[in-house]
C-alpha cells in the first residue's frame, strides 16, 4: 500500500503531462558578443526547433536582442541560451525585460557557453551558478549521472563517456540540485586548468537545477562539439532538460517582478502562499508539490502513544503523521538528493503541536529517527504551536533542519535565523481590521533586519490587497485552498 501510495505521488507531481498554456512558444537565443564564437549555434537551433515542435511548441530563433521586451517575452514558456557568449544585450532595459521575465516565474535553459554570457551582470551569474573561467581542452571525458531518478536525465547513462569540455567556473554561486558531475580523474591533458582541477576534488558540477528569484533554471555545462546536436544521447539530454522545465511547477505562481534596475541587489524570496491545514486536501502534499507551494502545514496531536492528524481533535481512525508527510517527504529527499521536488526548491513543512509541548515534541523527536533522509536533507522541519520553545533553542538541532516558528515578541533576543527563520501573527493584530500598512511594513523592517521571513494569517480574500501586503514586506500568507487563495481566521 505504501508503495503504490509512493509510486502515485511521484507520477501525480513530476509526470510529464503537458498543462495547458494559451501560448506554447520557446525563444532561442543564439547572439555572442565580441570574443570567441562557437560553431554549433545553426545545428543548435534546428535541434532545439525539432524538440520543440515534437513538444507540440513553436520555436523562434533570434540573435538579435532586440527580442528582449517586456511584453514580448510574456508570449514564451521558456528561453533557452544555445551557447551564447559574453555580452549579449545592447542595453540595461533588455537586460530588466530578461529579468523581470524570470521573477514572474519565467524558466530559463543555459546550453554550454551561456555561461560565459554577460560575465559582468552580477544578478545574471547568481542566475548561473557562477561565470566561465577556463578549460582543459576538448577530449574524451566520463560524466558521471548523479541523480538517475531525475527526470531531466533519466535514461542516461550511470557513467557518461563524452568528447567535451570541462568548464570550470569562477565567482561560484549556488547551484541548487546537481544531476551531473565531471569525473576530473578522466581529464588527461589539463592544459591551462590544471590548478582548477587540483583544487576542486575528484568532480566538479556539469549540470544543475534551481529555482532562482522566482523562476526555474535549468544548466548544462556540455555541448561544445557541433555533432552533439544530432547526437541521439545528447538531443535527449536536452529533450529531457526542456521537458522538464515545461512541467514543473513554477516556484512562485503567485509573485509579481519587483525590480525597476537590472543589476538590484537579488531579493531573498519564498514563495508567498503556505498551504495551511495542507491534510484537509483530498491529496495531501501531493497537490501542494503540484500547486509549486514552498510550505504545507501539518497539526498533531499526541493520541494514546500516535502522533494523529488533525485540527482541533482526533480519534483512532485520524492519519498519522508518518504516512501523511514523513514517509513521502523521506522518500523525495532519497530520490532528489536531500530535496522535496527536481526543482531543487526550498520546501519547509510546518508541524503545529496541538497536545503538551514537551511531550508531543519529545515523541516527535523519536519518530524523526526512522526517517533519516528527511531529517538530513534539505527540507526545513519547522515547529509551531505548543512547542517547548526554550527547550528547543538550547538544542544544537540546526543539523537537523529542525527549527521554531517565532512571534513578533521573539525579535530582539538574538535567537539566530537558522533557529527561528519565520515570524508569523494574526493579521488583525497588525491592521485593526483595515489594511493599514504602516505597522506591518515597521514589524517587516525589524524581521527582515534579523534575516527572518514574516507569515500572516487571516488575511482578507482581497487579491488588491494581498499585493499591498507583499509590497509591504509580508513574505508569506497562509491559504486554505491551493487554487484561488482563500484564508481562515483560526491559525
């Protein structure tokens, strides 16, 4: 039963069912500044038009950047850069189209070169995961598959023998879920790299996956050689990679752009919906995962020895933690490597202790050693609730990922955000009812000094002023409904 119940919440979230869009379009950019220009960029392009059309999108390729305005690129579900190289804008308002295309949950495929675009806009590096630095020169490499479970390189081999080039990068910024890695004990000639690859182990990243201020990234570092691109194992990398960011969920389905310059500094984000009462759903976790939500939240109570599900009772008959949240969460973090989805997203799930603090805590505490793939990996445990706060804190539990939600009385004690990174409250306590915004926007200020990430529920179903609480600086609100946001007022 548990199986299959594995098996269908791995098919439910990360299937490769089409979902509808008014407009199934790709944008391949094939422009390179002045410098090196690689020769694969025509047999690039009718590749990628190929794949699309058997995607069932239309492909338009352009190098010119005028392409690079706003509106246009709300017609794209995806831009790809097929070895693009160095500066590729003419000026900064392409430059904020490009980005603003991406906090709006806009997905974004780097081919080869791409990392060496732009090599001076700090916020296109983060986007990245660092700027090309150098290689060894082209020769027989192993690429090792680091994540065989995931879906954009499925199929491939454990051990991937491939004439490329090993880019080692500079400036190196997080790259979020690595699905490929250079084995370096197969370069045999390092050329000029020599001291890269002493410095950096045995492997070194090829291909990576993250969501990134509110868009989804997806990066392969190979495909120099201009056979690669009717290479049948290569064309299904790239298949499998667009694909991929086709399907998944946009990280942040609700965010608007926040930024008016190209180069502002990046804005540290969650998504802004939490999936409060997340068991009430028919498919618990499940369409939170689908739906792209960051957070789900899970009530327990201590029942005759059982840690029970529920808002404000259980019975005998209530589900269990276990099989609602601990086991499906263990299970992804062992397939996507400490993650919750392929996206590499964060993801926290929000336990609320309805029964004795320490008690219910310390049972919890127990059962999170038969899931040790959860407790390890990258998902935040966060308690809330009738929790032994000061218990907890004194605990050196940050390796666990087990951490506390804070109330605004929490600021100013110094408690670090490892420890305590949410600081939620009632709405009306901030508002008086109305949406006054001067008190929240001075308590977002004081949580945002300590590195903290403000929640606020029962908040009114008002999306005109949902907006003006985000632009307030409240960075998460809690929702009932995973579609259309709706909210109660019992926390």
């Amino acid at each position: 039963m548990y199986g299959r119940f594995i098996t269908c919440l791995l098919l439910l979230i990360y299937l490769y069912a089409l979902q509808a869009q008014d407009l199934k379009q790709i944008l391949v950019f094939t422009k390179n500044g002045p410098g090196y220009v690689h020769d694969n960029r025509a047999a690039a392009s009718a590749c990628l038009i190929k794949i699309g059309e058997e995607l069932g999108y239309k492909v338009h390729v352009s190098d010119n950047a005028k392409a690079f305005k706003e509106a246009d690129l709300k017609h794209y579900s995806l831009l790809i850069f097929a070895s693009t190289n160095n500066e590729v804008f003419e000026n900064n308002e392409q430059r904020l189209a490009f980005r603003r295309y991406i906090e709006n949950g806009g997905k974004f495929l780097g081919i080869h070169s791409a990392l060496g675009t732009e090599r001076n806009w700090s916020w296109f590096k983060q986007l990245l995961g660092g700027t090309f630095d150098t290689h060894p020169p082209f020769q027989d490499l192993k690429i090792y598959n680091t994540m065989t479970g995931h879906p954009s390189i499925s199929g491939l081999p454990m051990n991937w023998p491939k004439e490329d080039e090993c880019y080692f990068l500079k400036e190196e910024y997080d790259k979020g879920m690595v699905l490929m890695e250079h084995l370096l004990d197969s370069i045999k000639n390092p050329g000029s790299a020599i001291e890269q690859i002493k410095k950096s182990g045995s492997r070194y990243p090829a291909v990576w996956t993250k969501s990134f201020d509110g868009g989804q990234v997806w990066i392969t570092a190979l495909g120099h050689h201009i056979n690669d691109y009717t290479n049948p194992q290569f064309i299904q990398h790239l298949r499998q990679g667009i694909q991929f960011l086709l399907n998944v969920p946009t990280p942040n389905r609700f965010i608007k752009p926040y930024t008016n310059h190209f180069d502002q500094p990046l804005q540290q984000r969650m998504a802004e919906w939490h999936a409060h009462n997340d068991y009430e759903h028919d498919q618990p976790l499940v369409k939170a995962l689908q739906a792209g939500f960051h957070s789900v939240e899970a009530d327990i109570h201590l029942h005759q020895g059982r840690l029970l599900v529920g808002h404000n009772q259980v019975s005998n008959r209530s589900p269990e933690l276990t099989e609602l949240y601990l086991k499906p969460l263990d299970s992804l973090c062992r397939i996507f490597n400490g993650f919750a989805n392929p996206g590499g997203r964060p993801f926290t799930l929000m336990i609320d202790i309805k029964t004795d603090g320490a008690e219910t805590y310390h049972a919890l505490q127990n059962l999170l050693n038969s899931f040790p793939s959860l407790v390890q990996g990258k998902v935040s445990l966060l308690l809330s609730g009738n929790v032994p706060k000061q218990e907890i804190l004194k605990e050196a539990v940050s390796a666990q990922r087990i951490c506390v939600d804070g109330r605004p009385e929490d600021l100013g004690k110094g408690i670090p955000s490892r420890q305590m990174p949410w600081i939620s409250d009632r709405y009306s306590k901030w508002s008086g009812g109305d949406l006054g915004l001067e008190k929240i926007i001075n308590l977002a200020k004081k949580v945002h000094e300590e590195g903290k990430i403000l929640r606020l529920w029962g908040i009114p179903d008002d999306p005109a002023s949902h907006q003006k609480l985000f632009e307030a600086g409240v960075d998460i609100i809690n929702s009932d409904q995973l579609g259309a946001p709706a909210y109660r007022e019992n926390e």
